[in-house]
C-alpha cells in the first residue's frame, strides 16, 4: 500500500482544536506513529489538544488521512462499531462512504460522557452484536481491564473480521485475554498518537481456545 507523503502533515495544534467537530485532515503537532515522539517542541500546546480531544471523546485521534485507508480496506461491507462513545470513528468511516452503526450503552461511564457527534444506539456490546446484522466489527479503545470485550468478541465469532484501534497488550486499554485471543492478520494502516500513547490500527479475528 503507498501511502504517500501525506503521512507526513502535521496540523498546527490550534487549527486542530478549530477543526474539532469536524474530521480533520491531518494529526496535529505533537503526535507521531507509535507515540514516542520525545523531541517534541511543542509539549504544553500538545497537552492542551489532547485535553480538549478527550474532553469531546477523542480517545484516539480520528483523522482523514488514516481512516480514509482503513475505509479503502472495510470497502462496502457493513460495519458494526461497540463501545462507540460520541462516535468519532463512525463520523470519520462514514464520511468516507463506509456503512457503519454506532452502539454505546455507556456502562463504563454513566455519570458523564462527551456528547456524540454521531447517531449512537443504545446497546450493550454483546446486545448490538446479536440484534445487528454486519460483515465486520470495530472496536476503538475498550476500557481497560474490562471483560465486556471479550465476552463480545465471543458472541461475534471467529469466523468475520474485528477492527481493533488502541494501544496494545500491556498498555491501557481491553484485557490480556483480549490480546491473547486476537490473532491479527498483516495491514499497514499507521496511525499518529499523542506523545507517550501508542495506539495501533489491528485487523484480525478471534480465537477460540
């Protein structure tokens, strides 16, 4: 896959922040693939824009340049996201013309979460995928130490493909019986976090044992 030079970009922090509630285009300053951009020059305005992101429930940081390939890679098959939050992600892979449903019941915060910014349904995980019909599903950042992923990943199957977009086994989100039982299969799609997270783009199936 050539992705071009537009991996590249870097927005300033503050047309970043201007551009929240849209998709922008590109990552803003003081992210980069893998997150271990140490030399970062701009840390306080870096802090500011990853505050205001999780303050409207950006987690990982949605952008055009990578959801536009993870687009390409879903083509038209249908999409199931669970654990959704404010639907970022769904916004961003249905401006790219991908068919997707949001489900969220927001167990894991029921006091308070950021307003969506896309049509969410009001579903526990295992629910959405028993009463939900689709050919892939996707799940951006699941609480950490949460079982509900897997009990989830369980009623899915082995036999259709899962998105999974977050930091790895070891950092801070899903269970190590998630990782355990997510086999990826090869893909390129990078993705730029902030300084000190370490979000991938992982597509795989699950295991049973």
């Amino acid at each position: 896959m050539e992705l071009g030079y537009e991996w590249e970009r870097i927005m300033p922090i503050e047309e970043f922040i201007a551009c929240i509630g849209k998709i922008p285009l590109s990552a803003p300053e003081g992210t980069s693939i893998g997150g271990w951009d140490l030399n970062c020059e701009s840390f306080l305005k870096m802090i500011q824009g990853k505050k205001r992101c999780n303050e409207l429930g950006m987690w990982a940081i949605v952008y055009h340049e990578w959801v536009k390939e993870l687009a390409k890679w879903i083509g038209d098959r249908q999409c199931l996201e669970i654990m959704a939050g404010a639907g970022w992600l769904a916004k961003g892979l249905k401006l790219c013309g991908v068919s997707i449903v949001a489900t969220d019941n927001f167990s894991w915060n029921k006091k308070q979460h950021a307003k969506p910014v896309f049509p969410i349904l009001n579903y526990e995980a295992s629910e959405a995928i028993m009463n939900i019909k689709a050919d892939i599903l996707i799940v951006s950042w699941p609480p950490y130490g949460g079982h509900a992923i897997v009990k989830a990943c369980e009623v899915w199957g082995t036999e259709k493909p899962i998105i999974y977009i977050g930091e790895n086994q070891g950092g801070c989100n899903a269970t190590d019986a998630f990782f355990e039982r997510f086999k990826r299969i090869p893909s390129d799609i990078p993705i730029k976090s902030w300084n000190g997270i370490h979000d991938s783009v992982g597509i795989g199936y699950w295991q049973r044992f």
